[in-house]
C-alpha cells in the first residue's frame, strides 16, 4: 500500500520539478523597431526616376525631385513625387494648398 503512495508522491514531485524549471526560462525578447527614420523628411537612399513624375519640385519642402523621389501620388491625373513619405503625408493634409510649388510639367 505504501510502495502506490511513494509512487504517485515521486511522480508529483517530477511533475512539480519539470514545471517549474519550464517557467524558470528566459521570455524571448522581442525586437523594438525604430520607425522615424522611415518618415523622415531626408531623401531616401532608393529613388523613383524623374521622368515618372509630372512635377519639378516636391510641392510641401520644395527640393527638385532630381535630388531624389522616395515616395508618389496620383493628384488630378498627375504623378506627384516627393522626397520623403513625411512630405507626401504633409501634402496629403492640403494638397490645394501645396501644389502650385510642386511646378507641374
């Protein structure tokens, strides 16, 4: 009778062991991405060519588009290119307002 209870108490204390050693373990850390330099108002190192957009210069900084496109838009049937996606979001606000500076081809 008491060989069952050494038994189920050893298989208990395994049981315990195992489980607390499970949640003794390091949590994985998760990986904490920046993302402001994605929106910044610098050109990107990747640029659209001048010739697929109908604009001079990026309507809400001013830079010329040869300096380099990193984002676009469609604006009353014309392509709008624009140095930073932050610039774009910033037209996106009052394109009325900003496009006569984009000088439209």
């Amino acid at each position: 009778m008491f060989t069952g209870i050494k038994q189920r108490f050893t298989q208990l204390i395994v049981v315990t062991i195992v489980l607390a050693s499970c949640n003794s373990a390091e949590a994985p850390k998760q990986e904490v991405v920046d993302t402001t330099a994605q929106t910044s108002m610098e050109p990107a190192a990747t640029s659209f060519p001048v010739s697929m957009v109908n604009n001079k210069k990026d309507p809400t900084c001013g830079m010329p588009v040869t300096a380099g496109i990193s984002d676009t838009a469609h604006y009353k049937d014309k392509v709008i290119g624009f140095c930073s996606s932050g610039c774009k979001d910033e037209f996106k606000l009052a394109p009325e307002a900003n496009i006569a500076a984009a000088e439209l081809q």
